[in-house]
C-alpha cells in the first residue's frame, strides 16, 4: 500500500512539473515573442523619425530635368552629363574641361570635391598624382602652393590643346559654373568634417545651388549628414558591385584588385558587400535621394523599373560608347555620365528610333538577329566617324 502512494505522489510530481514547464516554456516563449514585437515597433518608429523626405520632385527636376520616360512638354530635359567636365575631352575637372563643355552645349557636369592637408577646397578625384601626371605622390603629401603648379594636362592625348592646365580651387570652380548657369553633381571624395562644411558653406553663399546642383557619393553616412543638415539639398548615391572588396568593376572581366591582401579582411569587406547589395535600397529611402548612379554594367530595365517605382531616378556611369549611349538613351530612356561627347548626335538623332524599328521589322526571324545587330552597330560607328571628323575640322 506504501508503495502505491509513493507511485501517486511522483506521478503527481511529474505531472507538476510537466504543467509548470510547459506553462514557464509558453511563457517565455510569449514573452520573447512581445519582446520581439515591442523592438521591431521600436525600431520601425525610429527609422520612421530618421527617414529623410527627398526635396519637391519640381525643384530636383530643375538641376537635372525631367525624367527621359516622360512625355516631352517642352521642360529641361538633360540626356547627357559630363563625367569630370569630359575627361577625356579635355584634363578631367580643371576649368579648361568645365569650358570645353560649355562650348560644347553641355549644361550639366560632375566634379569631385576633395580637401588637401592644409585644408584648401579643390576639384580632384584620384587620391594620388600617378594616373594624371605619373608622379607617385599621395595627395595628402602635399600643400595647395604645391599642387597649384602641378600641370594636369602632360598625360592628356589632347595636351597641344590644353597646355599648362591647373588643378582648380572648388570656389574657383563653383563660381565659374554658376556664372555659365550649368548644372552639376558635387561627388564627395573627401567625407570628413572640413569636406561636409565645405558643402554647407557653398549652399549658403550660393542660394542658387539648392536648383542647381546635386551632392553625390559612395558614403550613405556622408549623404545622410548632408540632408540632415540641411534637408533642401538634393542628394544621389553612386553603387557598383564589389564596392567595398574590390577597387573597380567591370561586367566582362570581374571585380579587379582587392583593396586588401589580407585574407580575413578580404572576407569580412565580401560580407559587406552581400549586406550593402541587399541594404542600399533601403538606406536610399532613407537618406531621401533623388537620384541613383548606377554602373552602366549592372544597370538593366528591370533596375530602373524597380528604382523608378520608388520614385529615385536611374542613372548610368560611366557611359563612353556609342553603341552604350544608344542603348541608355533609346532602351533604358535614362540620363547617363560620359567622359567624351564623341558619340552623342548619334545616341540622340531622333531618326535612330526608325531606323532600329525597321531593321528590326525587315529581319524579324531569329536567324537575322546577328544581321540586325551589325546593321545597327555599323550605322552607329559610321554615324560617329562623320561626328569625329566634323568634330576635328572645329578643334
């Protein structure tokens, strides 16, 4: 008899327990669950307060004009932009550059903002002089007296034109643009203070810029602070793949050098770059950008419907062929970067339109798709040598 109560007496231990776990387990359970709501609720409201709204689409479209997909009203309209004021035209981002753009009809240019050790504002992209000048020396190595006699124009394959040709001061520049009444997108190389005051003060001492000029870069934060700051100015992001990992990209040959040689750093920059894919359009919203530059090599239909929906404009760096210009221009119908104009009356001739249309309607069977596509490739080269040689009777 003992014995049976014994039994009872655990089995009503086990069943105790059983019930008591069972109801800490479900507790806990909904009490992570209520604690999980409560941080997603809190960070929703938080990325609501730090969300930025991006200026009035009609200011915005006064710097770069409407957008290509839309019907034409007869408003501004900005297929073309030049890429450091047409580098290979002329020595990328001097004053002869943002001049030979001007003469060329070309209203709207990109520059880059970089600061030198002493603190001087000056128009210059590459963090050295080896590219430009093919001297190996670190841009933080030197002064603005010492920079200013650099000659930017001995490695041009136009030098003859542009002989003697000087890294320009950034006030030098932006006064220069406003008096031609150009459009332009500052590209911030330098994210630090003086570089994010710099931006501020220009703004201020040129209220103009608010219709004139975008504030672009890789850097989300630099961005967000700029329109934290100050929420009247327009913003565009730039995006490539391999952004943190790899120091170039192309679509035909990969991600080029890696920035470090190290393994695990290399490993860890990768994972960032799979966050950054999935993350930019999101931190976009938030920051409240205009516009999106995209790699020309990443950029397809599909892209520019997903980045149009969010009502972020699409547009492509950097763009040099003709065939890549008649691509963006007639298939994507979106504005692109350019080092060069060669190219340009053939990307835009509104004739181009008709001519793919027939070539595509006389050779509709699959076996001609080779023959449409050299009809159209050797229109557009034939077309861009008579613009060469015209072009070279002017020079």
């Amino acid at each position: 008899m003992d014995h049976i109560y014994l039994d009872m007496f655990k089995f009503c231990i086990v069943i105790w327990l059983s019930l008591y776990g069972s109801w800490f387990i479900l507790g806990q359970i909904v009490f992570s669950i209520y604690q999980t709501l409560l941080l997603i609720i809190a960070i929703f409201i938080g990325l609501l307060f730090l969300k930025l709204q991006p200026p009035d689409k009609k200011y915005v479209e006064e710097i770069i004009g409407r957008d290509p997909c839309e019907d034409d009203d007869g408003s501004l309209f900005i297929r073309t932009i030049a890429h450091r004021g047409a580098g290979l035209d002329a020595p990328e981002n001097t004053l002869a550059a943002f001049k030979n753009c001007k003469n060329k009809g070309c209203i709207c240019i990109e520059l880059d903002l970089s600061i030198t050790t002493d603190g001087v504002p000056i128009v210059f992209h590459d963090n050295d002089l080896l590219r430009l000048t093919g001297k190996n020396t670190k841009l933080k190595d030197l002064r603005w007296n010492e920079l200013s006699k650099i000659d930017l124009s001995q490695k041009h394959p136009l030098k003859e034109r542009f002989p003697n040709t000087k890294i320009a001061k950034f006030d030098d520049a932006m006064e220069y643009i406003m008096d031609s009444d150009i459009r332009v997108i500052i590209d911030l190389k330098d994210t630090n203070e003086t570089a994010l005051n710099v931006i501020q003060d220009t703004f201020k001492k040129r209220p103009k810029l608010y219709q004139r000029a975008l504030v672009s870069g890789f850097n989300p934060f630099a961005l967000y602070k700029v329109r934290r700051t100050n929420p009247k100015i327009a913003c565009s992001m730039a995006y490539r793949p391999y952004f943190f990992s790899h120091g170039s990209y192309s679509a035909l040959t990969g991600p080029a050098e890696r920035r470090s040689k190290n393994f695990v750093a290399h490993r860890c920059m990768l994972i960032l770059d799979s966050l950054w894919e999935y993350l930019h359009p999101w931190v976009a919203e938030m920051i409240g950008l205009s516009v999106i530059l995209l790699h020309k090599d990443v950029i397809s239909m599909e892209r520019v419907r997903f980045w149009r929906s969010r009502n972020i404009r699409v547009m492509a760096w950097t763009v040099n062929q003709p065939a890549e210009k008649l691509y963006c221009a007639k298939c994507l119908k979106i504005t692109y970067l350019t080092d060069t104009f060669i190219g340009e009356t053939t990307a835009h001739n509104s004739n181009n339109d008709q001519l793919i249309a027939n070539l595509v309607h006389n050779n509709s069977s699959s076996s001609n798709k080779s023959l449409i596509n050299e009809s159209i490739s050797n229109h557009i080269i034939n077309s861009t040598v008579n613009e060469s040689n015209e072009d070279s009777k002017t020079k």
